[in-house]
C-alpha cells in the first residue's frame, strides 16, 4: 500500500542543519497495522507527516498504491490524519464533526447521513451523536476523531501519538478498540508512538527508529524476542545485558566462569570474540543456591509492582542485573537483601549481539 524509497528530510541549511529522515526506506501492507516505534526526536513524526504530504522531503519518493504521491498536496491523497489533540470542532456535534469531511467532498446528503450513522456504530458512539465535543470524555473524542477520519474512507489512515492524552487505563481500552477498527475496516493504519506496550498490543508489524534512520523492522514478537542491535534490545522492554566471551565453537563463557551455548543470529560468524548478551527479566529465575546456576549476585534492592516483584542484584563483574518473578500469594518467597543468588535461564532465552 505505502512504499517510502529512500526519503531524506533536513530542516535548516549549513553546517547547523538538522536530518531528521536520513535515506529511510519501508514498504507497509495493504490492511496492515503498522507501527513507527522511538524516542523523541527520532524522526517517526516527520516520516509520518512526510506520508500525508505536511512536509517535503528532500529527496527519494513516496509510492501509494504504486502512484508517486510526492508532487500531490494533502488534500489529494487519499490518507486521512488522526492528530494527538484530536481538533474538533467546538460549535459542531459529534455527527456534525463526523460528516464534515464529507461534506467538503461533495457527498450527497443521504449518503452523508448513511455513512455518519455507520461511523459511530463503529466506534460505539451513536448515542452521543447530538452531543459537543465539550461534553465528551478525553476517550470519547478520540472516538469522534476515528469517526470523522474514517468516514471518507481513505486508503490509509495515519495516527500520531492519538493515545497519548489518555489515562493509563482508557489508553490500554483504546489499544484494543482501534486494533478491532483496523480489522474490520481493512484501512491500512500507521501509528506513531513511543510507548513500546502500544507497538506490542496493536501492531502487525513494528519499525524501531532512531536518529532518522529505521533500526529494525519485524513482527512485536520478532523486535522483542530477536533484537538485532543493542539499541534496539534496549529500547522495547525491560533488558538486562551481560557481558560475555564468545568461543569459536560457539559457547559463551558468562561472568564467574560458566558456559552456556547461546542462540546467535542467522548470520553471525563463529569466531572468538566479546559480545553482549541480552536476557530479558521475566525470563530468569532466582536460586537459593547460587552454584547451581550460571550467573550469580547479590542482593542489592526488591521491588513490588502489583502483579511481579523485580529483584535487582549486581554480578561479579560488578554489573546490575534484574529478575522478575510473577507474584503468587500460595508460593510466596523470600529472599534476604545482601543475600547471594544465582540466576537461572534456559540457553534459548539469550540473544547474543556484538560488542
């Protein structure tokens, strides 16, 4: 549905100049749900709003349905743009909001009335049809904007950070209600976020950015069970990294002397070398007796969050390093800060990158 080929963007000129898109490429499906996943600053944004036609890049193109749109201003794209403060418009209702595209289009006054009607079935709001958006809730008007932008019925709709202004709760509610928009619409969705748990719940597949560039691209499973780089193991999910010794056949020598053979990448050399091993929290688990376990350290701090426990201990190297263990009131634990543990893990549950 959308290939982006090689799209530079630069703001500014000289040597003070800033490249927010630097040489960035992705094809993304038709009926995709597709994430753009990074920090602040890390050009998600602008790639975004380079796909609905607000900025120009520089240089490459943008394929919609094999048309180059690049030339095409934003009205004559068929995409649609759900912003992160919504903007509705006061003086309108809901129903108004809704069929204000639409009526900018021409459409006939029955179709209007058809379409706005099947919108806010949709999203659950046909109740609220005469209602302001002043009277809505935060999560109500974001229902509203879906509507009104799903209304037109674009071939891609386009979503920057539209979750943020939620409350932790609604926000994960939202998760689900425009993962269940997106598949019974079959409207491709390209989301922005920097919330990692959004990319994860929603999508079909994830772009990680950073810096202007995209770091990986792969399924929520995919980013999180196979990072391809630090950065992005880093990035999605809470993660331990442990520096390590890779052996030419192929075993890994951790920190206090144990060996483990540990998955590589498909296309990762065999050859001695420093690497950094990445192993995920709620992968581990504690011992009571550290020499049973190839990776020990010492209690250091234990924190409670509801549903787990998150155990930090420092290793020999003097690294820190996190387990987490779900909290089970019938089997309950205990373990004595200061105390020495070990740390146990199945060899398949650790990622090996370079450096």
């Amino acid at each position: 549905m959308i290939e982006v080929d090689r799209i530079h963007v630069r703001f500014g000129e000289g040597p003070g100049a800033f490249i927010a898109l630097n040489d960035v490429s992705v094809t993304i499906n038709e009926s995709e749900f597709f994430t753009l996943l990074g920090p602040s600053g890390c050009g998600k944004t602008t790639l975004l709003r380079s796909i609905a036609g607000f900025i120009h890049p520089s240089g490459g193109a943008i394929r919609l349905a094999g048309q180059n749109i690049l030339s095409l201003p934003p009205f004559k794209r068929p995409v649609n743009t759900v912003f992160q403060n919504y903007a509705l418009f006061p003086h309108m209702t809901v129903a108004e909001n809704v069929g204000f595209g639409l009526e900018m289009l021409g459409r006939p006054r029955a179709e209007i009335a058809a379409t706005v009607e099947e919108m806010l079935a949709l999203v659950k709001m046909t109740a609220m049809a005469s209602r302001r958006p002043s009277e809505l809730s935060g999560g109500q008007q974001q229902r509203v904007a879906l509507a009104r932008a799903l209304a037109p019925k674009p071939k891609v709709l386009l979503l920057d950070e539209s979750l943020s202004a939620l409350d932790l709760k609604l926000r994960k509610e939202m998760q689900i209600e425009l993962k269940r928009l997106q598949s019974e619409t079959g409207i491709t969705f390209i989301f922005v976020t920097h919330d990692q748990e959004e990319a994860l719940t929603m999508s079909d597949r994830i772009a990680v950015m950073s810096a202007g560039t995209i770091r990986q691209i792969g399924t929520p499973r995919e980013i999180y069970d196979h990072p391809r780089e630090r950065f992005v193991a880093d990035f999605i999910g809470d993660t331990n990294f442990v520096q390590a010794n890779l052996s030419a056949d192929g075993t890994v020598e951790l920190p206090g002397g144990a060996r483990i053979r540990a998955g590589l990448q498909e296309d990762a050399a065999v050859a001695a070398r420093p690497v950094t091993l990445v192993i995920r929290p709620e992968q581990t688990v504690l011992e009571q007796v550290p020499e049973k376990a190839p990776l020990s350290g010492v209690l250091e701090n234990v924190v409670y969050c509801g549903t787990d426990t998150h155990y930090h201990l420092m290793l020999a190297d003097g690294a820190r390093f996190v387990v987490r263990r779900q909290n089970n009131p019938a089997r309950p634990v205990t373990f004595e800060k200061g105390q020495r543990l070990g740390i146990g893990f199945e060899p398949q549950a650790v990622q090996v990158l370079e450096g």
